[in-house]
C-alpha cells in the first residue's frame, strides 16, 4: 500500500509532466468543409505567377463540383499582395484570424513569405509547400509549421556554379540576382562551390524588386568583361535580361538562368525565343513544350484536366504544370490524414511524404519529406533553350539540401 509521501511525490511528477493529450486544434475544419488559405501575387511585378493561384482555384472547385474531398467542401480563400511584403502580413493575419483557415497552402514570394514566417510559427498554423525554392523553408528545429515544395535555389545554384566548372574552369562570372533572400540564396549556393575563389570569379550586381528595368544592371556586368552569366530574378526581369543581353550584342559562353522564370509563354517568347537560345537551367518539372512529354502519362493527364477546366488557359505556360502538381501533393496530405484534418495532423502528413510520384515531375523525380527533411524534392535535371522548347540533357541530379 502506498504511503502518504509516495503518494504526493507521484502527485507531483504527475503535474510537473508536459500534457500529452490536448484537445486537436480543429480551426477551419467542420463536418461539411475545410478551409484553406492563399495568398498569391495576381497584380504587381511577379503577376506573371498570379496563373498558379487561378489553377488552383479552378482546382479545388473542380472536386467540390464532384462532391468535395471526403464529404466536405474544400474551401479555398485567395488574397492579392501585389508581392508586397506589407500587404502580405496584412491579408495572411486576415486569412489566420478572420477568416480562421485550417492552413496556408502554396502562397508565393520569398521577401513575402518571409514577413510572415515568425507569424505562422507563433500561431502554429501549417504554412504549407510555399511557391518559392528559398532554403531558409528546409528548418524544422526552428520553424516546423513552414515546409517549401520545389528544389532549393541554393542547391540550383550549386549545380549552376559545378556545371560552370566542369565547362569553363577559369570563366568569369556574372551574377544577376534580385536584392532579397530570393536572389541571395544564389550567391550562397555559387559561393558553396567556388569557397575562396567566389572573389576572383563572380562579379555580383543586384535589383529591386521595384526597379522598372534592370537595362542598366546587364550593361554594367557586360562592361566587366564576364563570360559566364547566371540570372536569378523573377519573370518580368529575366525576360528583359535575355532581351537585352541580345540586343547589346552581349554573347556570354553559359547563360544560367533560374528555374523559376523559365516558362516559355511568361519569359521565352515575351523576351523573343530566339535572342535566348543557348540559356542552360534545371528542370523539375515536365516542360509542356518539349515533345518529349507528348505521349507521357503523367502530362496527358494534366492536358486533359486543362481541357476540362481551364480550356482558355495557354498550355505553354509551365507554371500551370507547377500548380497542378504542388495541388495533387496537397491532397495526398489530406488522403493521408486519413479524416483527421487537425492542424497538428495536417503537417505531420505534410512531413510524412514517402517517395511520392507526381504527374508533374520529371519521370524518375518524387516527393519525400519527414520530421528531419523539409525539402520535398531534391532532384533536377540541367536543360538547354533550343528556340522552341528546354531539352532535357546529361542525369538527374540529386542536391544535398
């Protein structure tokens, strides 16, 4: 029998004892539907993304029109930021505190997404597969409610900066990079590789996000006398960098440009498909202009949804490939929370990705993720512009990140 002191010390360790067993935080989530927030540049200079907002919206309706995921309605609220950072806490604390979504899935922009980041992790609200490939989204220890969804801008670099060495040992670089944790993630993953050398070899000149043009950027790096060129910026610019490299009659050995502005209905064709030629990149995702991809499965089914859903939409554009396949990864998150949409379940599902295939990826690319790798997909695969399409050469490449 117990005494009177065993009994108070058992008392004691019992209140002293982290609780285990709180209730679920159930946010967003009723009987009929889910909610799930957004926020997604539809105007200002990165608008060119606001198309993956719209496939997703076409998305979720498509399964409510066919009866909603497991009995409920999959409620997708969107917000404009302009991709400003400002205006991007204002709509995402609308998003968490008035509109009480159950998470935060697929919002764009590394300078946005990083006002926010704190905030997520202060509200323990899942900020899932952002749109954008900043590492700082790989931090579990220090910020596990945040997990990114495509490659890590450091890792593309690092390819960029081993492909520069393997073809130009004693090039001179040029690196273009956009002035914000976006672009920087660049210099870092070529500083990765060049160690001290980075000095010597890469001559680094940056831009706002608000410039008008970065005409006066390419001139300068042109008046160095690099021979290599890697751009790291959004879409509007890199268009007007491929467009100005051409016509100031520059003509670098390697021109990298980031996997993120690559589309071709969004920078090749508006920048002129023929002053890019040459433009080496990594890929993913399935390019819907390489007919490489025209009897693949995986693209077939995406065409077909298209043609469904979104029959206006231009095909060429990759990033509706991007959202259609960061879409079916969300709903194997919600498959295998196996009806236990609780915020806390909702990321582990979101960390608990094994090996999964995507239509969207290049075949041979899936998506992993656990408690310890906030990095879904690792693998790329360099690219060259042809003109008309990126042609896939050499393996896939796993990163390290």
């Amino acid at each position: 029998m117990l005494n009177r002191r065993t009994l108070l010390a058992a008392s004691g360790a019992l209140l002293a004892a982290p609780r285990l067993s709180q209730a679920a935080d159930l946010t967003g989530v009723t009987a009929d539907e889910i909610k799930i927030g957004n926020v997604m540049p539809y105007s200002g200079p990165a608008s060119a993304y606001g198309v993956i907002g719209k496939l997703e919206q076409a998305y979720f309706k498509a399964i409510n029109d066919a009866g909603g995921f497991q009995g409920r309605k999959l409620n997708f609220i969107t917000y404009d930021d302009g991709y400003s950072p400002p205006k991007t806490v204002e709509q995402t604390r609308r998003l968490v505190e008035q509109d009480k979504v159950s998470f935060v899935f697929n919002s764009l922009g590394t300078p946005t997404q990083s006002a926010v980041h704190r905030y997520m992790q202060q509200r323990k609200v899942p900020h899932l597969f952002l749109a954008t490939g900043a590492d700082k989204w790989a931090d579990p220890q220090n910020f596990p409610w945040t997990i990114g969804w495509q490659p890590s801008y450091r890792t593309e670099a690092q390819i960029y900066a081993k492909a520069m060495l393997e073809q130009k040992p004693n090039a001179k670089m040029a690196l273009l990079y956009q002035n914000d944790d976006f672009g920087k993630d660049y210099l870092a993953g070529v500083r990765d590789v060049l160690g001290a050398r980075f000095d010597t070899m890469v001559k680094a000149v940056s831009h706002e996000v608000t410039d008008a043009t970065i005409d006066s950027q390419v001139v300068q790096l042109h008046s160095l006398g690099c021979d290599v060129l890697l751009t790291a910026t959004t879409p509007k610019f890199a268009a007007q960098t491929i467009r100005k490299v051409f016509d100031i009659g520059w003509r670098p050995a390697l021109h990298f440009i980031t996997n993120v502005s690559i589309s071709v209905a969004a920078v090749m064709n508006p920048a002129g498909a023929e002053k890019g030629v040459g433009i080496i990149t990594s890929a993913y995702l399935k390019d819907p202009t390489d007919p490489a991809w025209a009897n693949d499965t995986g693209m077939k089914e995406w065409r077909d949804w298209m043609k469904a859903h979104m029959p206006d939409a231009n095909q060429d554009d990759g990033n509706y490939v991007y959202s259609y396949g960061v879409c079916k990864t969300i709903m194997q998150v919600l498959t295998q929370c196996n009806g236990d949409f609780s915020r806390e379940n909702v990321m582990k599902q979101a960390t608990s990705l094994n090996r999964v295939a995507n239509p969207s990826l290049i075949n041979g690319i899936t998506v992993s993720t656990s408690g310890t790798n906030y990095h879904p997909i690792k693998q790329m695969q360099l690219a060259k512009w042809d003109g008309r399409t990126f042609a896939r050469f050499g393996n896939i490449i796993e990163g390290a990140g």
